[in-house]
C-alpha cells in the first residue's frame, strides 16, 4: 500500500468516526460518484464500475459491455492513467456531500422521536407569518396559527414550545413547535411537579384557551397523595413557575372523578354547584346554580362554561334557581293548540288542532275569566285584608261589591247585562 492510499484510507476512517457514518456508505458513495466522473471522459465505456480495495485504498475502473439481457460479456480494465487525481477531487465532493446528508438524517432522527415534547429555544426571527427559534443544532418554526394572541417575542428571548411536527425535508429536519398547544401546558406541569414524572399523578384531561385561562384534571394513583395540592405546590409555587413561562395565563387545577356530576361540579369552579342533570341520549348535563353564582358559573364571555365542557366532555347548560322555577311552571301550563277561523256564520270560532267541537269567542272568554278568577280568589295576599273587606263605604254598594277586578280578564256581557249596570250606575 502506498503512503498515499493508507493517507486516503485513514481519512475516511477518521471523517466516518466523527460524522457516524459507516465506512462502507463512504466507499460506495465514492464509487458510484467515481463511475459519473468516469463516463465524462472521451472514450469511455458505456458501461463501467468502480472497485475500491478496503484493504490497499487502489481504485480500478472496469469497462464492460452487456448483451440484451444485461448480462456481462466481457469486461477490461479501463482505469485511466491520471485517475488519481480525479478520485481525489471527487472523493472530496462526494464526503462532503455525504457529510451533509448524514448530519441532516442525524437531526432529523434526533427529533424525529420527540413529537409531543418540550423544548427551550431562543428568538431569532419574527415576522407576520412566523417565528424562528434557535435550538442549538437545528432551528425551529413558529408559525402564527401556533402563537398565542397578543404575545409578542422579543429577538433574544428565551422561550419554551412544544413540539407539534418534525417534517423530513431536502435541507434538514423542519421542526414545528407550538405554544398554544394544550399539551404544553402538561409538559411544564411534568418539569415543575415530580409526583407527575413519577407517575404519581397523571393530568387526566385539559382544556385551553391560550393567554386567557387554562383548566386541567388531576387524578392520584396514590389515596396519601393530593393531586391539586402536589400541582398547585406550597403556596402555589409551582403553578406561579407554570403561568409565568405562560405569561399570566389563569391556571385552574381540578380533581378528576369518574362520576361525570362530581367531576362537572369539580370542573365549573370556582362556581358552587347546587345540582346536575344528566342527559345521556344528548350528552347534556344540565347545571343549577344559586342566583348569585349564576355569572361566576358562565364566566366573562362565558369562557368558565366553555373550558368546563371541553374539559368534562359534556354539553353544559347552566341555569340559575329562579330560572329553573320558571321553566319548570312554564312546563307545568297545559296549553291547547289550534287556531282561531271564520266558520260558516261569519264568527271566530277556536278549532282545536287534534279535532273536536269548535268553540265560539265567548265561550272561550267565559273559560279564560271563570280560570282568572279562581287565581285571584285563590292569591294569599288578597285573602289576609281584612280592612279593606270591613270598609263601612263599601259595605253599602253591593254592585261595587260585586264587580270583578280590573286585571281580570273578563268575557264580553251581553246587552241586557249591560243595560242593567247602566241603570244601576
């Protein structure tokens, strides 16, 4: 072996070390680039293949020629006399090459796996289509649709984001990284609390609305362990250190429970639940709160019942006391269906939807007073006035007496009735 071969060799023994890249992937390479560099020559073979000895480092050109089939039917050694100094310069191109591609599959590999984790980056390059974030070997994209709204990054700045996509393309790995996925939310939870690492706690579910306020449901595997306690931390230190890498964003931490009413009840807080109904046929859990927690149940812009429902799984419908009392009387009412048409005699008759006996506008009037009536017969507060009954004016006008309460709706009376009150007046 020359000097210079064992030179060539140990060169490609050494670049393999540094870069992982099998000498073997280096020797084929070179090949292949050897047999285009070959074919560039006037007078070549139209065929040819290049040998390289692993153990001498000599490189040989064998020109061949194929029949029909492709099989090889004579083959000679065609290695030009300056083909040296062509491997040479074609082996450098090659390595090079060779280099960049294999440093591109390594951190594409090295993040290929990481998809769903954390990682800390800093400012690069803002604009209004993205955002670069420097990670060391290999820079990340931000794009707007992963921004949270009105955060603004600062070049220089560091900033954690969670990995939503690693793409393989021509110039390296493209990394995508988010900071409104919920998930991230659940990564800085595991860096802050070690019951979570552990597998102490696990974070059943989470609901987010980025830079506003975020929910989550903790559950212990662990009866001595509390779960919102290990999350929330002594003096809620370890959710401070989340909400500020969150920049304020509003963090409530909920116990998990696999009873949907506990767990709705758990999710709407910091509302005070008074009752849920369950609807399963529609996935509806109907929410009665006091009067007063009505507003603190919906939240601003009725952002508390939104997350609660992404959080639980249900469609909330929340409803205060009063609100529930009279849907619940509404429902009560029976009220008849039909329509008010002309019949054969020119009057308005009411003609039941289901069928049956029209029924004429004084009768009808006569039933709605006759219903009136009792109600207000049947009113506490009038019933407990004894003055007023005890009047001594009153008392001598039997025809005031008489007479029905203005705010009942009385039918209209017929003429001789009226003829009666005229003279009587």
């Amino acid at each position: 072996m020359s000097k210079t071969n064992f030179e060539f060799l140990d060169a490609l023994s050494q670049i393999a070390r540094d870069k992982g890249i099998s000498v073997e992937t280096l020797f084929d390479a070179l090949a292949n680039a050897l047999v285009a560099a070959y074919k560039r020559r006037p007078g070549a073979a139209e065929e040819a293949v290049v040998t390289i000895d692993p153990e001498s480092g000599e490189i040989r050109v064998y020109g061949q020629e194929l029949d029909e089939d492709g099989n090889v039917v004579r083959e000679w050694d065609d290695t030009p006399s300056d083909f040296g100094r062509i491997a040479a310069q074609t082996a450098k191109q090659v390595i090079r090459q060779r280099i960049r591609e294999a440093e591109r599959d390594l951190k594409y590999e090295e993040y290929a796996g990481r998809e769903g984790d954390i990682v800390t980056g800093i400012v690069q390059q803002t604009d209004n289509r993205y955002t670069l974030l420097d990670l060391g070997k290999v820079e990340a994209l931000l794009p707007q649709a992963e921004q949270v709204p009105y955060e603004r990054y600062e070049h220089g700045a560091r900033l954690k984001a969670y990995i939503v996509e690693v793409r393989k393309t021509t110039k390296g790995p493209q990394i995508v990284v988010s900071r409104s996925h919920p998930g991230l939310v659940k990564r800085l939870f595991e860096l802050e609390v070690p019951e979570i690492t552990s597998g102490v706690v696990e974070i059943k579910a989470a609901a987010r609305e980025p830079g506003h306020r975020t929910k989550i449901a903790v559950w212990s595997n662990d009866h001595n362990v509390d779960p919102v306690g290990a999350c929330v931390g002594a003096r809620g230190s370890r959710v401070r250190m989340v909400t500020n890498e969150l920049r304020g964003e509003r963090i409530d931490v909920v116990p998990f429970s696999d009873d949907p009413v506990e767990f709705i009840q758990a999710a709407l807080q910091p509302a005070r639940v008074r009752e849920v109904r369950l609807d399963d046929e529609t996935g509806t859990a109907t929410v009665v709160v006091s009067d007063y927690q009505l507003s603190l149940a919906i939240g601003k812009e009725g952002q508390n019942a939104r997350l609660s429902a992404r959080l639980s799984g249900w469609r909330i419908d929340i409803k205060s006391e009063s609100q529930l009392a009279e849907e619940e009387a509404r429902y009560g009412e029976e009220w008849a269906e039909g329509e008010w048409v002309e019949n054969e005699a020119g009057e308005m008759v009411w003609q039941p939807a289901e069928g049956g006996e029209a029924v004429s506008a004084a009768e009808w009037s006569r039933v709605v007073a006759g219903d009136e009536a009792a109600a207000v017969s049947q009113k506490p507060d009038e019933a407990q006035k004894p003055d007023e009954a005890q009047k001594p004016d009153e008392a001598h006008k039997p025809d005031e007496a008489h007479k029905p309460d203005d705010s009942v709706a009385s039918p209209p009376a017929p003429e001789s009735a009226g003829e009666a009150g005229e003279g009587s007046a």
